[in-house]
C-alpha cells in the first residue's frame, strides 16, 4: 500500500503549469476544499490547512503529504456593436503540494509545515483580428507561484497558533497596440499599428497568521496575511500588425522601436478571513466563512521601459503603460457542507459569493470578469493511511459593461464570463 501510494502522489505532483484563472486570488485548494467552494478556515484538518490556516496544522499528527491538480477551463467574451470576440479559451494544469510534520520527541507541541501553489493566476488572450479592445489589453497573464514554510504550536487540546512565510514569485506580462506615423520619403507619413508586449519577473515577501479553537461539536478559525508588493525586470518587444509596403517606413520602424529592458509591478493584496463550523450531527458537519481582501492596494500598474519609443519621440503614452487600477476592498462569503457517509465516504458541497475589485471606471479586457457566485460539490474516499478527494465548482460572473479606448471614437460593449473548475488531490498519512 505505501509504495502504491508514493507512486500515486509522483503522478499528482508535477512541476507546477500555469492555468487559466476562474477569476481574482485562487481562494480554492485541494479537492476536498473545492468541494465545498474553499469555506474551510475554521477546519483546516488537513495538510492544505498550510494554505487556508496555518494554526490547523497543530493537530495532525506524524508526517502528512497531500498533492494535487486543478483543471480550469475558464470562457471569456466581449459583445460589441456588430460582433462578438472570445478569449482564447485555454484548459491547463496547476498542480500543489502540502507537507506537513509533527514530531513527537519535541518537549514544546510544535507542527511544521511547508507548501508550493498559486495564490493568483489569470490568463486572458483576446488576440483576434481587429479585437475593438487592443488599444487598452490584448493579452494579460500574471502567473504566481507561492513557498510557504509554516510553524504551528498546539497551546491546549483546543486551542492553536500558526504563522506562515510567504515568498511569491512569477511572471507579469502584458500586450497591447497602439497607432504611430512614420516618415515614408516620398509617401509621406505614413501609419501602422504596432504591437508592444512587455514581460517581467516579479517577486515579494509577506505573511501569514492563523489562530484556530476546536471543541467536540463546534469550532472557528481566523487568519491574517500581509500585502505583497511585487516587483520585478524584463523586456518589452515591438511588432506592426501588418507588414510594411514601404522600406522607408519601416526602416523608420526598427530605429524607434527597439527591443528594451522593461520594469513591472503588482500588488497582493492584504486579507483577513474568519470561519465558524457547527457539528450539525456526528456526520454533517457545515462551515460559514467571511473573506476580506484589500485589493484597494492596487492603485496603479506601471511599465518603465529603458528607451521608452513613444516618450522619446513625443508621442502620447499608451495608457497600458502607466494604468491606474483603483480597485476596490472586497468581501467574500463562503459555505460549505461535508456530510460522513460512513467511514470510507464523504460528500461536500458549498456555495460561495466572489465579487470583483476592479470597478466600472477602470475595466478593461484584461480584467473583464464580474462578480462570481460559485457552485461547488465534490467527494472524498478514505482509506488506512491515504485519501483520494474531487471536487468541481462552476463559477458564474456578473455581465459587465465597458468603455474602451481607441484613436477615433470611444467603444463600448459587454464582457461575459463562466469557468469550470476540477480538482484532485491525494492525501497520505504516515
């Protein structure tokens, strides 16, 4: 049985791939607690309580590993006045692992932790033809891995403290277009679209700490976690949407825009949740959890580029080089059912509210989606010593309505958006 189940946890575990995001922060983490829409602050009984409190991880007893994948199949799509574009639609595979250890020749109650995931991954590519929205966000991907070492100390048989350190880091990339003229001799002046995508490296340090009180029939949780500011270097390349007819021009072209070193910024936002839990029965068991995100430390984004073509030129600035954000503090609500069916089988379900932090004034294609509500159920079997769990969730986004830039008149449309999400994970107890 062990070495079958060592062989199962190399299969769940691969190296982290990027995923396309269901939406802002990845507040869902292994199967059993996507099963039941993330609410599982208060419980936090198994190793991926390193993620959702880092106190949970006081009572589990000896060395526990727990390893898993997300598929995430998320659909965007702008309608505008005489069409209608999608996002390119991309399934892909974010994998996560959560060891903990607790051993017992220490004189203190102290358990050890440490976990590798994603706390916020959103791809979304609009790269269709003529896309009304290109002058504000082709492309958008911020893609963020997070290392959490974690220690946790057992006060009493009821009451825990945890605290996690957090080191995030990923990749910001971002594309957009813009008109320019160019001197073509005897043509005269002559426009082009050009394509700028610029990518960087970013990374940051924060925090996390979690307190956890468990009694026979109830119990609660609440954990705080820091803000990460997320800085980091790159590179900005150029390209015309369309070839060049006139060599003038484009020779014009290659003198002005010339692939340089970019900078990037992002901001994690501080959170704090708190979750209670209620033994309805000895085998049903329900969880309310509150979620507050201050994403209101995302003001603005920046793009300094080292031979910046448009301000050395004296042409205006893409907005996508300087954009202000503003986004907004938000509230989650989440709740979630696990009912014990018998000792090998348990049924979860959950329900949860996800609004967006980007307002009105300031959505654009890379951001487009509106606030979820998620749907959630999922099962977990148990054996001696190892667990299998899945859960799915499907999340369903506010329309919203936008304004968008371009040279002429303003545009405007709508963005719609769902996702699916499948979740397993594995779970081993030694």
């Amino acid at each position: 049985m062990k070495r079958r189940a060592l062989l199962l946890l190399c299969v769940l575990a691969p190296l982290p791939a990027p995923l396309a995001a269901a939406g802002f922060g990845l507040f869902q983490h292994g199967g059993r607690g996507a099963a039941q829409a993330g609410a599982f602050v208060a419980r936090a009984d198994e190793p991926s309580a390193v993620r959702y409190n880092p106190a949970g991880i006081a009572r589990l007893e000896g060395f526990q590993l727990e390893a898993g994948l997300d598929f995430q199949a998320p659909a965007d799509e702008l309608d505008s006045p005489g069409r209608t574009d999608l996002a390119h639609h991309i399934i892909q595979f974010p994998a996560a692992l959560y060891a903990t250890w607790k051993p017992k020749e220490l004189a203190l109650p102290l358990a050890f932790g440490l976990s590798v995931d994603a706390p916020f991954w959103t791809i979304t590519n609009w790269d269709t033809a003529l896309f009304p929205g290109r002058f504000d966000t082709i492309r958008q991907e911020t893609s963020l891995f997070e290392l959490r070492p974690t220690v946790a100390w057992a006060i009493d048989e009821r009451w825990s403290l945890g605290g996690s350190l957090r080191y995030v880091r990923g990749g910001f990339e971002t594309s957009f277009a813009s008109l320019e003229t160019f001197h073509g001799g005897a043509q005269g002046l002559v426009p082009a679209e050009i394509n700028a995508e610029a990518a960087s490296q970013v990374d940051g340090l924060g925090f996390d700490l979690g307190v956890q009180y468990v009694a026979t029939r109830w119990g609660w949780g609440a954990v705080l976690g820091s803000g990460i500011a997320l800085e980091g270097s790159g590179d900005i390349g150029y390209f015309p949407r369309d070839a060049f007819t006139n060599a003038t021009a484009e020779a014009a072209f290659n003198r002005r825009f010339v692939s340089s070193s970019a900078s990037m910024n992002f901001e994690l936002p501080p959170t704090a949740s708190v979750g209670v839990w209620w033994g309805i029965t000895d085998s049903l068991k329900l969880e309310g959890d509150i979620a507050w995100s201050g994403w209101s430390a995302l003001d603005r984004t920046r793009i300094e580029i080292t031979n910046n073509p448009y301000r050395l030129y004296g042409s205006g600035e893409p907005e996508a080089l300087d954009r202000p954000r503003d986004w907004k503090d938000v509230v989650s609500l989440r709740l979630g059912a696990e009912w014990t069916l018998s000792p090998q089988w348990a049924l979860g379900g959950g329900l949860a509210f996800e609004p967006s932090p980007v307002p009105d004034e300031t959505i654009e294609p890379g951001f487009p989606q509106g606030d979820a509500m998620v749907y959630a159920f999922g099962a977990s079997y148990n054996l001696p010593g190892l667990s299998f769990d899945a859960g799915y969730s499907y999340h369903q986004y506010s329309d919203r309505g936008v304004r968008f830039y371009t040279y002429e008149a303003p545009g405007s449309g709508t963005f719609s958006s769902r996702a699916q999400v499948f979740s397993i994970s594995a779970r081993w107890r030694r």
